[in-house]
C-alpha cells in the first residue's frame, strides 16, 4: 500500500550560488517532496510504509514540532490509517505543528522526555487491546528502510549530477548513511554536517545505516563543527547562513539545513573540502523550523 509513488529527486543548479561560493553548487530540493513543510522524512516514511496495511495503527514520537511526527500524520492521512504520537514537550511549541496533527486526524499526547518510553508502551497496549496493529516506528524514522530509500535516491542523484561531493545535513544519521552507501564506488564524497551529536557517536550512528543499506563504510565524514549551539538551538553563525541561503531564493532553517549551509558558508570549510568541486547540496527540508524558530536579527544580510 503506497500514498506516493516515485520521488525522483529534484535537482537544481544554482549559477548565483555558484558564482558567490567559489565552486559548483547544486542542491537536492526534498523540502519539496509532496507535503507541505516536507523533508527527508517522507522518503524515510513512504520506504517504511510500503508494508503498511488495512488495521494498522501507526506509533511513533518525537518533539512538539518534529517533522517525522507532522510527515507520519500526512501518510496516516493519505493511507487511512490511525496515527498516535508520543510528543515530548521540550523546545518552544508554536502549536502550528500541533494544529496541522489536528486537522490531519492523528491523536497525540505531550510527556515529558523521561516519560516517552513509558507513554509508548502504554499506547501501544491500549490499542492493540482495541484491535488494532500497532506499527511502532522508531522516532525520526531511523530504520533500515529509510536509510534505504536514501540509497536509492542518492543513486539516482549521483547518476544525474555527477557531484564531486555531496554535503547533507545529519541527525541520527539514517539518511547520511544511505547516501554514503550510494556514493560507494563512485567517486562522490559524502560530508555530513552534525545538527546535533558529537563526531564520534555521530559517526558510528551513520557507519550503522551505511549498514543497513548494505555499505561497510570504511570512512564516514561526519563534522561537528557547525552544532552552534545544539539540537534545536542555534547561534549567530546558523542565522547568517540562514540569512545568506533566502536572499538567494534558497529557504533554509536554522535547525536542520541552516547549520549545513553554514559549513558552505565557511572559508575554511571551503578551502579545504570545497574548492573547484561539484557540489551538490542535500537539502532534507525542516522549513517548519523556520517558521516556528526565533527570527533572526535584523541587519543580518549585510554580515555574510
Ligand atoms: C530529521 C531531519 C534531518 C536529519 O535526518 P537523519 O536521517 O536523522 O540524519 C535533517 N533535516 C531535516 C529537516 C530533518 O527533519
């Protein structure tokens, strides 16, 4: 059972970009995967919901406005099956996301971060005694079917572009890691940009899902340089890439791709990772991000 079927992935070069940084730039547009405020979590999702079926009732978490619960609620929706989340209530809810679960008909409740594991099994409990399926799908999708699907679609970008290095903002590291397994064997670097974890977990996270997408990586670029802050949070660095990014009609986030622009954004980065290469950035969405976010400063532009 599908919502959607092909997602081949959208490519755009960028002359303006290009000219200003010094090298090629391309970008992977998943922010435009068909949802609104969409990312790599419809990828992840629509791979690991190929098996969905009638009577399944589809469990998962994830903060106040994270883009795997809004996306999880869509396909819900699109399949016409139940949704609960488990949502912890840490960071700044705008309730914008709270409002779209709402419309899309999913039900959810808010726990604090200690009580998620319980608020699951309970959950989980609950309907499956109301005869339900319950499907629980680990949060922010990280499975091996999403680190699949971005195989897959790293293959075919790869294919289509031919990039010298492809930079990716990373999380839990399910998509870096099957984009790692795509640029196997041809020449393509893989960087990932920490929006959160430190260099070594981080790289032992996107090392597993190179696994699960059927790559015994040797060498993972993860870097954590551009954290700014944290998960969640970020610094002045974050808001002049996020700055530079829409005043070249690009839309980035200060939680996701912001930070992966920055690394772009960096001399240094540039001279060292960057310089004369094809570059194709993996734009995995979060624009929710940038609406629910503190805005930036004003004057701002005139700083990158
Ligand atoms: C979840 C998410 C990521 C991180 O993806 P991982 O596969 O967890 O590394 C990056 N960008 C956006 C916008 C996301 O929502």
């Amino acid at each position: 059972m599908t919502a959607i079927d092909a997602l081949e992935p959208l490519i755009e070069w960028h002359d303006r970009l290009s000219e200003a940084f010094g090298f090629e730039f391309l970008a992977v547009r998943d922010d435009l995967l068909p949802f609104p405020l969409a990312g790599n979590k419809v990828r992840k999702l629509q791979a690991e919901l190929q098996t969905a079926c009638e009577g399944d009732l589809l469990l998962s978490n994830g903060g106040v406005d994270s883009n795997h619960c809004r996306t999880l609620a869509f396909f819900g929706a699109r399949l016409g099956l139940r949704v609960h989340l488990v949502l912890h209530s840490e960071g700044d809810p705008s309730g914008f996301n709270l409002s779209l679960l709402t419309r899309l008909g999913a039900s959810f409740e808010i726990v604090p971060s200690h009580g998620i594991r319980a608020a699951l099994d309970a959950a989980e409990a609950e309907y499956a005694s109301g005869g339900f399926n319950v499907r629980r799908i680990s949060g922010g999708c990280h499975t091996p079917a999403g680190a699949v699907a971005y195989r897959d679609a790293g293959r075919r970008a790869i294919e289509l572009s031919r990039p010298d290095v492809i930079v990716v903002a990373s999380g839990t590291g399910a998509t870096q890691g099957g984009l790692v397994a795509a640029a196997e064997g041809t020449g393509a670097e893989v960087i990932g940009i920490s929006v959160a974890r430190a260099e070594a977990p981080g790289r032992n996270a996107v090392a597993e899902a190179a696994v699960w997408a059927g790559c015994e990586a040797r060498e993972i670029n993860f870097v954590d340089q551009f954290r700014d802050g944290g998960y969640a949070l970020h610094g002045r660095t974050t808001e002049i890439a996020v700055a530079k990014g829409w005043a070249f009609g690009f839309p980035l986030d200060p939680t996701y791709t912001g930070k992966a622009f920055a690394a772009l954004c960096d001399r240094r980065f540039r001279a060292e990772h960057l310089a004369g290469k094809r570059v194709l950035f993996w734009h995995t969405g979060g624009l929710m991000n940038a609406i629910t976010a503190p805005k930036p400063r004003p004057g701002l532009r005139k700083g990158w």
